[in-house]
C-alpha cells in the first residue's frame, strides 16, 4: 500500500474504531460497511444461496465475511483473515446501579486482563446491547457518562512509589450525584424504551477520547481498542478490494471474547468459522471429503496486536529479537506453540509482505516472560489449516489508549490485501 494512502487509511480507521466501542458495534459496522459496498447480508437460520457471491453473517459480536469466485467448486481453498472484535474493559453487572457518599456508582466487573491504572480520570462510556422482553436486540451507546476517579495525592503520599488498585473497591465508576439513579433506564432511554423491559444486557466500558496523530512526523497514533480493531479493519478494507475471480475463497473472521479465552459460540474455539465453511462448501456442491481437500489447500493468517520494544523497559524483551515501532508487522513464534506460526507459515508471510512491498520484523518472547497467546492455534486445532500469527507492533498494550506507528497499520492492510487478491 503505497505512503500517499497512509493519511485515507488512517482517517477511516479512527472512524471505525470510533464507531466500535463494543464487540456487537464492531461487528454491526463491519455488516453495515460491507452491505454499503454490495455483500448480501445472510441469516443462519436460512438456507444460503449456492454458487459465488460477496456475503455477511454476524453472529452476536462476531461476524463473517467472504468473496466466493463464480469458478469456485468444492475444493477450492480457503483464505481466512483471523482477528477478534472485543477489547479489555469492564461489563456492567446485572445490577449495576448504586450509591455511596452521595455519589451514583456503575457495578462493573473486570473484562479481560486491563491496565487498570490507564483507565482512570478519563471520560467513559457504556456501549453494547440489552434484549427487551419482546426478544427484540437493540445497540446501546451513552458517550460520556462515566469516571473512574483517582485518589488525590494528598491522601495517599506513597502513590508514586507504587499503586495498588483493587479490582472491587477502586474501579467502579462514578456517573452521577444524588440519592438515586438507574443505569439500565439510562441504556433504555436511549433506545426509547423503558428499564422494566430489559430483561439482559451486554454492556461494557468504552474511553471516549477520540483516536488521534501525533509526534514529530504525525508518524504515532493514539487510541482505544487497537487490540484488535487494527486488524479487523485491516480485513475489512482487504476484503472490500477483493476481486471476484481469484482462485481461493477469502473470508473475514472476525471472533468475539479472544480476551477471555475464546470458548464461546462466538468465539474462536467455538463453532462459528466451521458453520460457515461447511455451509459454503455446501452451497459449492461438495461433502466432507472435498471440504477436506479445500482445507488442506487452504491457509488462515490470525492477525493480532503484538508487542514493540518498549524503550524504558528494554530487558523485558528478547535480547537478539527486538521489534520497533515504523519497522512492519509482526511475524509472532513461540517454541511452545502459543502462536501457530511454523517454518512453513514465516515463508508464506514473508512473501505476502513481498508481494505487497512491506517489511514484517519477528516477535519472540524473552524466555523469562510468559507468552500470551491468539486465536491462531484455536483455529488450526479446530479446522486443520495451515496458520501463521502477526500483526502490529503496539506499545501500551491492554491500556484504554494504545499507541501504534502510522506505517505499521497501513503495512498490514496491505499485506492483508495481498493474502487475499494474490494468485496462488
């Protein structure tokens, strides 16, 4: 992807990331973006049209993607962009609303593994969806409603020689004063209903601050979510250039709850992926024994954040593999296997990222460091398809505001454009 696109791509993204505070916003705007652009928006429960087509199936705060060619049969190869919609936050709990000292307080539990710290004295919000008694889903959004105050320093004067935040007492929002208050009619208001017909509700926390450019150069970017909207905007903007008459089946799979491990139906150890490939391969005519077939020849890049070299904590990378912001996107191993990435995997990257004239630096962990892990090696158990791990180079990780480069992002959609429109 040539420099002169950086500022488009970047401007766009900032207003998708905006557009996605939750995993159920983040999976209605990449639908709403791809119907905008001509996909067919399915449902699971009807029977799918056969033959090639540009389709969308969102499942809770998943969603699917693929441009099938009008030549392709029941074994034609697959190409998955793997990546995950939700972030680390905090979800409302079921009874959310409370007071002490005067003060309206949220009830949230934790969400994932947060920097905590980073969340306090910012401007949140509560975003995701509440289910009404007559079975009806409904997007919910406040914008700035909520605080997570810090002590001040004058009560506590050894903060800075260390802070300790429990998880219960110190991190719960204040939104309001008074007697009494209702979070829940706040969230029905907002969809012109009222709180008795809430009967459940997925809410999380969101920062509001608005993405931004900075730095010498502009070259740095600021903002919430990154992990892992960066790639699924990368797979979204790849797909929406997607010629129809490629060789292969490119899809996005874009999972929800990868920060809590995966094991929902959403989720990238769950069924959702093999849902859709087995009814594609279907609709192509084929059984399990060409479904078979078109997996063995078929190939999932799993694209999540990754970690730069943090310059004021330098001995908590690998000595010799040391990644840097501006320098690519990551290729991530593991001896271990916590990512899928293998000999053959780094060979097929590292032509994609030819083909598309970028570089791409490895990531390793230093061996005193436990590793995280992604979606990749849940997939490849899963479904058996070769897989490689990547992604872009972050610094501030699982804060509310991550900090990537310019040229990082803009590398992996384009290498993620040649995953998908490159010949076999």
């Amino acid at each position: 992807m040539p420099a002169s696109n950086t500022d488009p791509y970047i401007a766009d993204f900032a207003e998708f990331v905006q557009a996605a505070p939750s995993s159920y916003h983040a999976a209605a705007e990449v639908a709403r973006r791809l119907e905008a652009a001509g996909f067919d928006r399915l449902d699971e429960r009807d029977e799918w049209p056969a033959g090639g087509g540009r389709r969308v199936v969102v499942r809770d705060g998943a969603v699917i993607a693929w441009v099938t060619p009008d030549a392709a049969g029941p074994t034609t190869p697959y190409r998955v962009l793997g990546a995950h919609t939700d972030s680390p936050s905090f979800k409302l709990k079921p009874r959310p609303s409370s007071t002490s000292e005067g003060v309206l307080q949220a009830g949230v539990e934790v969400y994932g593994g947060p920097l905590l710290n980073s969340w306090l004295d910012r401007e949140l919000e509560l975003a995701g969806r509440i289910v009404t008694d007559d079975g009806v889903e409904h997007l919910v959004r406040t914008g700035p409603m909520l605080r997570i105050p810090q002590l001040a320093i004058h009560l506590d004067r050894e903060v800075n020689k260390g802070l300790t935040l429990d998880k219960q007492r110190h991190m719960q929002p204040i939104w309001g004063v008074g007697a009494e208050g209702d979070i829940l009619g706040v969230l029905a208001g907002s969809v012109g209903t009222t709180a008795d017909r809430i009967v459940g509700h997925d809410v999380l926390v969101a920062d509001t601050q608005t993405p931004a450019r900075f730095g010498r150069d502009d070259e740095l970017f600021a903002s919430g979510r990154m992990d892992n909207l960066s790639s699924v905007y990368a797979g979204l903007a790849a797909l929406l250039e997607t010629p129809s008459d490629g060789g292969h089946i490119s899809v996005l799979a874009a999972f929800d709850h990868e920060e809590l491990g995966s094991e929902s139906r959403s989720g990238a150890s769950g069924p959702f992926l093999e849902d859709v490939l087995v009814r594609i391969g279907a609709s192509l005519g084929g059984g399990e024994v060409e479904r078979r077939r078109a997996f063995a020849a078929s190939w999932i890049v799993s694209s999540d954040a990754g970690h730069a070299v943090h310059p004021n904590y330098s001995d908590r990378h690998d000595p010799a593999n040391r990644p840097v912001l501006g320098g690519g996107p990551l290729l991530k191993l593991n001896a271990n296997q916590r990512y899928a990435s293998d000999a053959a995997g780094s060979a097929f990257w590292a032509a994609l990222c030819s083909a598309a004239g970028v570089a791409t630096q490895s990531f390793v962990s230093n061996n005193s460091m436990p590793c995280g892990s992604t979606i990749g090696p849940l997939s490849a158990t899963r479904l058996g398809i070769r897989t490689v791990d990547v992604g872009v180079p972050l610094l501030s990780m699982h804060s509310a505001r991550e900090l990537a480069h310019v040229d990082d992002l803009v590398a992996l959609g384009a290498a993620v454009t040649a995953f998908f429109s490159a010949a076999e």
